[in-house]
C-alpha cells in the first residue's frame, strides 16, 4: 500500500487552504509541507495499526499486521493453523474459556500495555512468534492467556490425588 497518495492529498489540501490568505500563506504552506510529510506518515501508520490491531480481534486465532517495506506499509494476513497443528489448537480450544465479544465493556476493548524485555527474552519472542506465524501482539495475548488458564487449572489440581503426575508448559 503507497502513502504517497494520501500524503500528496493533505499537502494539496493545506495549499488550497493557503491560497485564501494570500501569498504570504501560500509560501508558508509550501515550507511547512515538506515538514509535515514525515508526521502524516506516521499519523497514517498508526491509524493502519490499530485499524490492525482491530480486526485481529476479530479474526482470532488468525491476525493481521502492517509492517513496513521501505516507506510504505503492507498487510500480513496469518490464516488459522494448518491441519498439523490442529492437535495443538483443538487441545487449547477445549479447555474452557471466556470468550470477550466486542459488546463487553469490561473485555471488549483493548488497551495499550508497554512492557520492558531483556534483549534476548525480546528475540526469543519474536522468534517463536514467527515461527507460529503470529505478530508479536498476538503471541504475547496467547501466552498471557494460556498463562492465567494455567494458574486457574492449578488451583484445581492442588486438589488432585498427589501420586497423580501431570505436565504442562512450552516445549520446543
């Protein structure tokens, strides 16, 4: 997807604005046009992210993510797993879990969460969210939430048999 468009669109929208003011404007509006092409890029790259963000939402547990060739952003789209990795999904899939719809005001929205890695945790998270085909967004709301089912199952499991062996985590 090229910006230029976009771009070319509000620097032509502020000279028309500029030519009611006169000259003076109008040389004002062709100096600050050049500074402002940086600042409606990324103002649009931000509205393609949520925008992003937003349908993957609504497409789990496939994602979208906008990244970056050059200057221009480009869709990534994630499909569902492959039938190998069916087991997997379907064995996560029917554990019980409550589902947040749009409508829920208390799990409808999102919110934005900045959280501090070490530098190799960080590469170790982007790896194995590559390699699952997810964003890094979208691995870290799996882990999250695979995480807070995990410490609900083993408060019920404290209640098990205690000869009883179970094993639960990540394996690669």
């Amino acid at each position: 997807m090229q910006l230029n468009q976009y771009v070319t669109s509000v620097q032509h929208q502020l000279d028309v604005a500029a030519e009611a003011g006169g000259p003076d404007a109008l040389a004002l509006s062709e100096r600050l046009t050049a500074a402002l092409e940086s600042t409606v890029r990324l103002v649009l790259l931000e509205a393609l992210s949520d925008a992003a963000s937003e349908i993957t939402l609504e497409l789990a547990p496939a994602s979208v993510e906008v990244r970056l060739r050059g200057r221009d952003p480009e869709f990534v789209v994630t499909n569902q797993p492959a039938a190998a990795d069916f087991e997997a999904v379907s064995e996560r899939s029917s554990q019980p879990t409550r589902a947040f719809s749009a409508e829920e005001p208390d799990g409808g929205s999102t919110s934005r969460t900045t959280l501090r890695l070490p530098d190799l945790l960080k590469q170790q998270v982007e790896e194995a969210a590559g390699l699952e085909g997810l964003s890094v967004n979208s691995w870290l709301i799996r882990a999250v939430a695979d995480a807070l089912k995990g410490s609900q199952q083993s408060q019920r499991t404290a209640r098990r048999d205690p000869g009883e062996q179970n094993f639960t985590g990540w394996a690669r």
